[in-house]
C-alpha cells in the first residue's frame, strides 16, 4: 500500500513537473512572438517618424534661407532707389553701416552685408578720385587692369575689412558675380571657413539693377541694368544648428548637409565628415537655396536602438504569465477579506448617514433656539413700526430692523456653509428695489464708519435697473460680508460700493487701463494737492478704479451716452442683466502671502487678524459660493497698507413690476416726491465724492449743480455782478466738511451770517456733510444743519423735510398696507399655536392688523381640543417644536381627526339624494426658526400645507395666506 502512495506521489509530481515545464514553453514562445512583433513595428514607426521630421526641417531650414534671401533683395532695392543716379548720394558709408547693422536681426544668418559698385576700366580713374582711395585685390595688392570692376564701396562693421576690395580680382568671386547678374537670382560660392566663428559658410551675391528694369528683361538688359553687387557671408552651421538642434542633440540621430554640386566629390557643410555606413535608417532631403547652379541635400541617420526588449520583453512576459497563476490562488485567499471589508464598509456607511442626521438635526436646533428670541426683537420692531412715527424714529426703527435681519443672516451662515457642502442651497427668484437694498447694506455700517471718521459712500449707476429679479437676501449677505469687512479692517480713508452693468464696467476699464490707473504715477490721478482722485483722496488697491474710469459710468456726459447706447443696446433687449459690483477700501490691505487662501472656510489672513479684528473667516468663503450659484464669480485686489478691491458679478433678471404699489412692500417705502424740481449747491473738490453726493440727491429729484471752491459760491448770492452759479431756486447749499475753512473763507463767512439774519424768508438754508458725530457740536452754531455720513436718500429725505417743514404725503393707513392681505384675513378666525408667549403675541399682532380674529395656545394638546370638528377656525399657525406634544405630531392627529369625521359624515350623508357634503380640512401653517430643506419636507410629510419660517414678515404672510385662505369655502361632494 505505501508503494502505491508514493508511485501516486511519485506520477502526481511528475505531472506536475510536466505541465509547469508545458506552462514555462508556453510562456517563452508568446514572449518571443510579442518580442518580434513589437520590434518590428517600432522599427516601422521610427522609420516613418524619421521621414516626417526630416522633411519639416529641411522645408524650415529652406524657408528661414529664403527669408534672409529677402532681406537682402530689399536692401538692393533700397540701394537701387537712394544711390543709383544720385548726386550727392542718400546713402553713404556710415548710414549704410548703421542701417544694416539695425537691421541685422532680420538676417541673423549672415556675419554681414557689402555692396561693391561696378565700375567700367575708363571710369577707374574718375572713381578712384572721388572715392580717395585705390582698389585692392583680395591679397591688398592694387587692383590690376580689366574691363570692369567691382569695389566695396559701402560694407557693415562687422565685414568692414572688404572695404576698397575688388570683387572681381578673385576668380570665384568674379564667375559668382557674373552668374549672378546674368540670372538675376542669388547664387553661392563653395564653401569655406567663415572668418570670426570658423565656420563653414558661403558667400549670397546678389545683383543690383538700375530701377527701371522690366520684369522680363532678356539677359543682355540685365548685364547692361546692372549697377552693382550685394555680398553677404551665409553661416551655414549656425542655420542648420539653430533649426535642428533637437534632432541633432540626439545621439541615435546623424545630420548631414551636402554641397553636391559635383557630385563625385561632394563637400560636408555641416555634420561629421565621415559617415558611418551601418547605421540601417537613411534619409536624403533636397534643399533649394535658389542658386540654380548650385545642388544641396540633407541627410539623416538613424542608428538601431539598443535591443533591450529582446531581453526585457521576454522576461517581462514571462513574469506575467507566472504572476497570472500566482494571481488566481492568491484571489481565493483574498475573497473572505474583501468580504469582510465590505461588511464593515456598510457599517461604516450607515454610522456615516446617522452622522449626516444628526448633523441636520443639531442645525435645525440650534436654529430654532437662537432664532426664536430674534423673532421676538424682529416681530417687535415691526409692530413700532405700524405706529405712527416721525420719519427720524422711523429711520431709527427700520434701521435696527435691518440690523436684526443682518444678525440673522450672520447667524445663518454656518447654515448656509451646511447648506452648500451638502448642495442644498436653493436660491430665490423675487422682486426687489435694488438702490435701496444698498441704502439698507450702508446703513448697517454707519455707526462703525462714523466711529473711525471714515468715508462710507454707495453709487449705483443710472443705467443699471431699479427693480430686479433674483435673490435679495443672498445678494444682501454677499454685500454684508464684503462691505463688513472692508469697514473692518480700514481705519483711514473710504469705503466704496460701486454698482454698474458688467458689460461697461468691461468696457470703461479697459479704455483706462494703459493710461488712467489710479496711483500709477502720481499724474494722472492725483489732484493738485498731491491727494489722489478717490472718494477720500488715499490710493486704492485697484489702479483700474481712477477718475478717469468713474467718469465715463456718469450718466450725464455726453460721450458716455454715446458709448453706451451702442454698446448696451444688446443687453437691454434681454430680460436678464449682469450687474459688476466693487467694494473698494483704504484699508490695511492682505499681505501676500495670505492671498491665496483668502476664500479658504475658517482661514484668517494671519493670526493676528483674528485677535485684533475678530470674525471667524466663513463670510468670504459663503460670498464666493453664493457669487457662484448667482451665475457670477468674485475676485480681488488687494496692495499691503494700500487697500483692497473685491469685485463680485451677479447675472439677475430685469423686474417690469413696480414694487412700490405691489402688496409685497420692502421694508423701506418709496422716496418722496416733495423735493423734486428743487435746486441745490454743492460744494466739493473731490469729483468721485461729489459725484456720489449727486447720485443721492438726484434720486429725490433735487437738480444739483456742483463747484469746488468758496469763491464761485459767493458770486451765486445777491450783490455779486458776474455770478457764475445760478442762484434761482437754489434753497439748499450742501458743503463737505474738509472744504470748509472758516479762517481763510472769511467773504463766504460774512455772506452767510448776513443771509441768515437778512433773507432767512428766501428760505436757502445750508447744510454741512461730515464724517464723525463729533463735528456736529463744532459746526452746530454756523450751519442750519450737520448732516452726518454715509448719507442716503431717505436720510437726506428726512433732513430736509425738517430743514424746509416740508408737508410730506399722508401716510397710508397700516389696515391697508396691502389691502388685499386685509380682505383676505378681515373676519377670519385663525389659531396661532406657540410655547413662547413673545412669539405668540407678535404672531397675533401681525395677524390682527390685518382683520383677524386671533385666539392663542400654548401646547400642541390644546389646539387639538380646540380644532375637534365641528369648530370655527379658518386657518392654524403651528409651531413645530413645541413640550409635550411637538407640531408634527399636533398636525397628524388633527389630520387624522379630520378623515375620521369625513367618513363618518360622508356615509351618513350618501343616501340622501341631493346632499352636499361639507369636507372638514383646516389649512395650517408652519411656523418655525428651522431653515433647512428637511425641515420643510418633514412639515408636508406630517400634513401641514405651507411653511412660515421666523422671523416672518408682509410678503411671507400674503404668499402663505393668498394660497391657502383664498376659497375656504369647502369643496362639495
């Protein structure tokens, strides 16, 4: 039995020692095979490559040749044209030398030019003794007697010792010169050594011909036209190493250019001259130089690559294919640890998607926790301002209203950051007044500007559109972080917002850009006093932001009208407009090497920035996100201690509906219209600043007239002859602070007392722009009144109207702002549900300014006692994170309740013939601090029918409303 194990043993081991030799000669022949058949097509290919680039470099090597030819043709022109026949000549020894040695960049192949004339043995004599010298040969022995000459008369320094050599002495020289005449072409000489370089060159001569010469001209005109030669020594060498050097800097590659005008001794102009016979890959180039007479080729060798793959294609092949076998036991060993790996992938997905749960669910808590108080503060000031209020209280109002909104927005942001890594974000498609949303944006800023004494101006040009489409509340919280941190981190100077179309901001920038770049040289931009043409005078970041750009945005100039009727005529017939947006600051500026992180989330330009200006470093990187989803993209300037420049652009549809009269108001009502046709002086030395004053004062419809000095104001006034600012209807003169100087302006001083205490009836009143509260106080004695900046129209509105006791228009009643919300809501029983007795009392007062019938519990358990069918309510607001029982929840029982008592109802009532039945469905709302998306289908799910997220206003109480009040009536059955 043992033998027959090991005979088993000994027969197994064989076969296997057979099939592994099987499996090795199986493995060498397909190495060999796949050997051979790539070496063969490699052969092929590096055959046809060789071919290729032969016959492109020998086509560029004829080429660069013909554009020396060229070259030199023209200078035989200029020669012809200048010299020929002219007494004086236009051309003499120096002006040659110098023309042809500025020139020589455009024949960098040849050493240097020459030019012999010819001259007949009867002029020899008259020639010599103009010239003052005798012709040499080429051994500087004088030229022996012949029939004609041919001596250097003018030659480039770098050939200078041809000069008084007769071409025609030497015999080569002289068949070239009369070969050349005769063809009319450039021909060459043998080659040789090339003085200077040692090179090996030829000699282009070329024949000049009197200008009169015909295109056809037979032989004999030619040698009668010809008035001289134009010589050059042709460096064939460097030709041939600047256009091959690539392929003769590979070692596999041999070059060779063959003078092969005989061709039993051809001569080497460049390359080895012995050539190796056993490299297999040869290839012969013609080239044509344009010498008839002479023949040149080009040759290329190609030596046979090392033959590596004979050993390492084999080996490699056979590697594999023992690898091969290797691969297939080693896969079953694999397969349970990939296994494994997968079920612990699974695990690790599932932990994942519960971490993304509870991620959203943290967010829409913290939401709603920090939120629910803002609602209070919002809800609050908006119910101050339905009281009446003097238009001073109200801007106060509406401004701590924008700043609670700004907090929210704040707030948001890590939302927003959520929101977008998630790809969440949905943008909106509203109306919106876009001048006052920057009048908004400003505002927020205003006390902090005034703290620093810093400038704080926003300019919208005229051609941009007053009411848009898009996103108002992101397009808002891309300006509040940009214009946020500009007032931040700038402590002297301005800041600037400036809105125009995209297409202009293009187009105007770059007429400016070569000539008119802010702070460029200290000329163009700058005014006499060395201040710069800004809104504060401090340089800017941006160069391309100067006066000279600002300017041409104006829509009152002439020329800019022009322009931009022909070239925004495209944009105006589109429903949608790119708007270019630019937040300009004086500031410290972003150093360098923290440029290229400014957008990184939570990255701070160094560590000191967060200590002393704060901020978590989110805001640039939402802003650039945003600018992105709004079909824009943002971008940045910034100069160390200079300032920076961020520009952002927004693609937004044009609005046709007015806001104004539309029942979803903005927050801000309509400029009034008492000023309008009213005339004003302004006085300031800043064109930008100035123009940026103009802007808000002709939104009012004051007509304003701008000056820069005292002295021309003087003049406006009675008792001046020769007034050059017009004094009718001119009640209101503004001033900018830095422009007044009260121990120098003593004429305007006297003037203005006296007008005050004389012509106080006439009713001109004067107001002083200033940038800090603290001048207010000073200047509160000699001014009607001190305007304090950034202004806006609705400030300067206010200002006036207590200035002049102007009769504003009647406000309009609260109960019919709009109207169609009122009609909606007037009567209606509606259920506000809330565990916070401040939102309750501002879910109820916005409730019953419109009409309604208000009634308010505290829990979820207690509206679903009081919503049992049959009940009196019209509407519920729910609340949806509430004790006890939570909103959801709320909803669901009071939905099943419903389907409960309508069946019930409904089969009670299906065997009366011609019975109505009355469907019990009570519309209720949503009203969360929760912004995210889950939240809001979580609210559907659950069987709400809209959403109100707090704090909520107007438009989001009419839209909700207007879809679910309208036509309560129930549906029948």
């Amino acid at each position: 039995m043992g033998g027959n194990k090991y005979c088993a043993a000994m027969t197994k081991r064989r076969w296997r020692g057979l099939a592994a030799a099987a499996w090795v000669l199986v493995a060498v022949a397909c190495s060999a095979v796949m050997h051979w058949t790539m070496r063969r097509e490699s052969m092929d290919r590096a055959e046809e490559r060789l071919v290729s680039m032969c016959e492109e470099r020998a086509r560029m090597l004829q080429e660069q040749f013909g554009v020396t030819v060229n070259h030199v043709h023209a200078i035989a022109i200029l020669i012809a044209t200048f010299n020929y026949d002219k007494s004086p000549s236009a051309i003499d020894q120096d002006t040659f030398a110098k023309y042809t040695a500025r020139t020589s960049f455009e024949r960098p192949l040849l050493n240097g030019v020459a030019y012999a004339q010819r001259v007949f043995h009867h002029e020899r004599e008259m020639f010599e003794s103009q010239q003052g010298w005798i012709m040499n040969t080429m051994q500087r022995e004088p030229a022996p007697p012949q029939v004609e000459y041919a001596p250097v008369i003018f030659s480039q320094d770098t050939v200078s010792y041809l000069a008084r050599i007769d071409m025609m002495s030497g015999e080569e020289d002289r068949e070239n010169i009369l070969r050349a005449r005769t063809t009319g072409k450039a021909v060459l000489t043998n080659p040789f050594r090339l003085l200077g370089s040692n090179h090996l060159g030829v000699v282009l001569t070329f024949a000049v011909y009197r200008p009169d010469l015909p295109a056809d001209a037979s032989v004999e005109q030619r040698v009668e036209a010809t008035i001289g030669y134009l010589g050059g020594a042709f460096d064939v060498e460097s030709l041939v190493e600047n256009l091959l050097s690539k392929l003769a800097g590979n070692q596999d590659i041999v070059v060779n250019v063959y003078d092969v005008t005989n061709a039993s001794e051809a001569m080497v102009l460049y390359g080895p001259s012995s050539s190796d016979e056993r490299v297999p890959f040869l290839h012969v180039s013609m080239l044509d130089f344009g010498d008839p007479f002479r023949r040149h080729e080009m040759r290329y060798r190609q030596k046979l690559p090392m033959q590596w793959s004979a050993i390492t294609n084999p080996l490699g092949t056979f590697v594999i294919w023992m690898l091969l076998g290797y691969s297939i036991a080693a896969a079953y060993s694999r397969y349970d640890k990939v296994t494994e790996d997968c079920r612990k992938m699974e695990e690790l997905k599932t932990q994942a998607e519960a971490a993304d749960v509870a991620k959203s669910q943290f967010l829409a808590t913290v939401s709603h926790e920090i939120r629910t108080p803002m609602n209070g503060v919002l809800g609050m000031l908006d119910m101050l301002l339905g009281t009446d209020l003097t238009m001073t209280q109200k801007d106060y109002a509406q401004t701590a209203q924008m700043c609670g909104r700004a907090l929210i927005t704040l707030i948001n942001d890590v939302l927003d950051r959520a929101k977008i890594e998630a790809g969440k974000l949905e943008l909106e498609a509203v109306p919106f007044d876009l001048r006052s949303l920057m009048d908004d944006v400003i505002s927020l800023f205003s006390s902090k500007s005034r703290e620093k004494c810093i400038e704080l101006a926003v300019f919208v040009c005229d051609n941009v559109p007053k009411d848009v489409l898009g996103d108002p509340w992101r397009f808002r919280q891309i300006l509040t972080n940009l214009v946020g941190n500009a007032v931040k981190f700038t402590e002297r100077g301005h800041v600037f917002v400036r809105v125009c179309l995209a297409d202009n901001s293009n187009m105007e920038a770059g007429q400016v850009l070569n000539g008119a770049m802010n702070g460029k040289d200290g000329r163009v931009d700058s005014t006499t006093n060395g201040a710069f043409n800004t809104l504060s005078g401090f340089e800017a970041a941006d160069r391309r932001n100067s006066w000279q750009y600002f300017k041409m945005l104006l829509s009152d100039k002439e020329s800019l009208l022009d322009d931009l009727e022909g070239t925004n005529s495209d944009q105006s017939d589109s429903d949608h407009v790119t708007l270019a947006i630019s937040i300009e600051d004086t500031g410290v500026g972003i150093p360098l090497q923290a440029q290229d992180r400014v957008f990184t989330p939570f990255m701070q330009a160094d560590s000191s920035t967060s200590r002393n200006y704060g901020g978590t470093g989110i805001g640039l990187s939402i802003s650039k996100c945003l600018a992105e989803l709004m079909g824009g993209q943002i971008s940045f300037v910034s100069r160390p201690f200079v300032g920076s420049t961020f520009t952002f652009s927004t693609t937004l549809k044009r609005s046709y509906k007015d806001i104004s009269v539309d029942s979803s108001r903005s927050l801000l009502e309509a400029l009034p219209t008492a000023f309008k046709g009213m005339k004003a002086i302004l006085i300031d030395g800043r064109p930008v600043r100035s123009a940026v004053t103009r802007y808000h004062l002709k939104r009012l419809g004051i007509i304003v007239q701008v000056v820069n000095n005292m002295s021309a104001v003087v003049k406006a006034f009675p008792g001046q002859n020769g007034a050059t600012v017009s004094r009718e209807k001119a009640t209101i003169l503004f001033i900018e602070s830095d422009f007044w100087r009260p121990e120098t302006d003593v004429q305007l001083l006297n003037h203005l007392r006296e007008h005050k205490n004389r012509q106080l009836s006439d009713g001109h009143k004067v107001v002083l722009l200033v940038t800090s509260e603290a001048d207010k106080d000073k200047y509160g004695s000699i001014f009607d009144i001190v305007m304090c900046k950034p202004i806006r129209a609705s400030m300067i509105a206010s200002s006036i109207q207590q200035l002049l006791k102007v009769e504003m228009p009647e406000r309009r009643n609260n109960h019919n702002r709009p109207s169609f919300l009122r009609s909606l809501l007037v009567g209606k029983n509606i259920l506000v549900v809330d565990d916070n007795k401040v939102n309750l009392r501002v879910a109820a007062a916005a409730l019953k300014k419109y009409g309604a019938n208000v009634s308010c519990v505290e829990s979820g358990k207690d509206a679903i006692s009081l919503l049992q069918p049959p009940h009196c309510f019209d509407a519920c607001f729910m609340d949806v994170q509430m004790p006890e029982m939570d909103g959801f929840e709320a909803t669901r029982q009071i939905r099943q309740t419903e389907m409960r008592v309508n069946e019930e109802r409904k089969n009670k009532l299906v065997l009366i013939e011609g019975s109505t039945f009355v469907e019990y469905h009570l519309p209720v709302l949503a009203m969360t601090a929760d912004v995210i998306q889950a939240t809001y289908e979580k609210c559907i799910k659950s069987g709400m029918d809209g959403y109100v997220s707090k704090p909520f206003d107007e438009e989001q109480l009419y839209q909700a409303v207007s879809r679910l009040i309208v036509g309560t009536t129930d549906s029948t059955v």
